[in-house]
C-alpha cells in the first residue's frame, strides 16, 4: 500500500484561489519522446498525494497527462478533476494577440479537460506565428505585451483558465506587463537556470522583493 502525503498549500497572488506548494513537473527531452511514461508517472504522483501538474504546449505532454487524469478518474485515485491543479504553457510562436485563445483551446482538446487552474506565458518573447520547436535566432520577435496579455485575461474572462500568470519575466518585463494589465498575473514562474542567472547578476533579491510588493507568487520550477 502506497503512502500518501499531504502537500500544503498557499494563496494564489491577489485571487483568492490557493495553489499547491509542491508540484509534479511533465517535462522530458526530447520533447514528446515518453508520453506512456509521462502518463504513468502522473498516474503514480496521483496515488501518493501529488494535486499540482505542470505541463506545456511544447513539452508535448499535455495528452498523456490529461489520459492519466481519466484514468486516476476511472480508478477511483481522485473523485473530481476538481481536486487537481493543472497548469500550461502558451509557446512562444503562439505569443500573438490573435493566437492565445486557439492555443488555449488546443491545450484544453489534448487534456481533455473545460478549464485549467493556471495558464502561463511561457517566456517573455515572441517567435514568428506558428514557428515551431526548434527555432533559430531569425524567428525571434519582440513580444507584444499588451496585446497579449489581454487575450490572457479574455481566457480568464471566459473561464478557460481560472488564473493568468507569467514564465521567467525579470522585473523590467513584470513592469512593462503591469503598466496596461487588468488582470495582475497570478504568479511568475521561473526556472532554475533563469534563477542562477538571476544569481549572477545580482538581481535574485530585486525579484523576489518585486513580486513580494505587487502580489505575485514566485514559483520555482525544478
């Protein structure tokens, strides 16, 4: 018989919603290489008392995950989707103003779920529409802030995703997003490579007391 642990959880920014402390990554490289991995591992962390997933359109692991929810469903491991957090990612080439919400929806199809808990930009950066994994340098566009972040919020808005949040955005980026935002994002997650730059360059305080003062979880994503 497995042991089942109990992850506490913490306050989502200025939501009111909570987000688990401790959460299940799916990333493999390459992408898409172990999906039946993917979804037994998932299947695994859901009987041992893991409720937070993380996913990504690009990790191509949002299909296995959404396969292990039904099938935790079906073997009774959780009673509700409900009782689970999931989170996803927008790709960089689907970092334009007009492409959020069908990237949104594409995530919901190959989950199989009507909404998710949280939905990130994925980085502070934009690639030429539809430009794919890999990328060269030639595909790199500025990310427009505004016009984005406002179909993050119309996903909210419609219920798609219950918070909105950001990925590896340093103060600068976090200011420029707050300047035109209505709906403050939720959390800012960040990488351990990204933090270790951060570390570097001296910045690492600068950041944790920024999202300290305007609301914003720091999500540390290992």
């Amino acid at each position: 018989m497995k042991t089942m642990v109990s992850i506490p959880e913490a306050p989502l920014g200025s939501t009111g919603k909570t987000i688990p402390l401790v959460g299940f990554g799916t990333a493999q490289f390459p992408f898409g290489a172990a999906t039946e991995a993917v979804k037994e591992s998932v299947v695994h962390a859901i009987e041992v008392g893991y409720r937070h997933f993380d996913t990504a359109a690009i990790y191509q692991s949002e299909e296995p995950l959404g396969e292990a929810i039904a099938q935790a469903l079906r073997l009774g491991l959780i009673k509700s989707r409900d009782e689970l957090f999931i989170t996803s990612k927008l790709w960089f080439g689907h970092a334009h103003r007009q492409l959020v919400l069908p990237a949104l929806q594409t995530s919901l199809k190959n989950l199989g779920l009507e909404h998710i808990d949280l939905y990130l930009i994925h980085f502070p950066v934009s690639l030429k529409p539809g430009t794919g994994f890999p990328f060269s340098k030639e595909d790199i566009e500025p990310l427009d802030y505004e016009g984005v972040w406002e179909a993050m919020e119309e996903c909210q808005n419609l219920g798609l995703t219950k918070s909105i949040g950001v990925s590896n955005f340093a103060c600068k980026k976090l200011e420029r997003l707050l300047a035109t935002a209505k709906i403050p994002p939720a959390v800012n997650q960040v990488s351990p490579i990204i933090l270790i730059n951060y570390m570097y360059l001296k910045i690492k305080t600068e950041l944790f007391n920024y999202v300290l003062y305007k609301l914003i979880n720091l999500i540390i994503c290992i």
